[in-house]
C-alpha cells in the first residue's frame, strides 16, 4: 500500500464549502478515493476528492492522480 495525499472538499453549505486534507495508505489513487468516500462524511456532503503523491505535488499545483467530483457527469482518474 502507497501513501497519499488527500484534498477533500465538501458542499456549499450554505455559501461555502470547508476544505480538508489527510494523509491515507491505499493500493492505488481509485482506491484511495472509495476509502475516502465511504470513511468521511460532511452534514452537506461530499463534493471534490483529489488523490496527490504527496502535499508537496498538492501545493506546487500538480496535477491530481485521481478526481472524483459530485458535480461533474464524468468522474476521472489519471
């Protein structure tokens, strides 16, 4: 299992979201994202989960390994 870097935002609740990061051990960036999902929850919801290598790739404004957003039809992972 791999380390990652997890940006998690929730739902506008209700003129803004709160913004939250955790280091999680998964097997891949997908899995990192079910786990996130099914282990955190906010009382206005989940809305954005990006899985990064680690902070440093987070706040250098890389790209994130997986996304999964509530608000777009086309859920994607690198």
């Amino acid at each position: 299992m791999k380390k990652y870097f997890i940006f998690i935002k929730s739902n506008h609740a209700p003129f803004f979201s709160d913004e939250y990061d955790i280091y999680m051990k998964a097997k891949t960036p997908e899995d990192a994202i079910i786990r996130t999902r099914k282990g955190h929850s906010h009382f206005a919801g989940l809305a954005l989960i990006e899985v990064y290598k680690n902070a440093d790739s987070f706040h250098g404004n890389k790209k994130p390994l997986a996304i999964w957003s509530l608000h777009k039809k086309n859920k994607k992972s690198r």
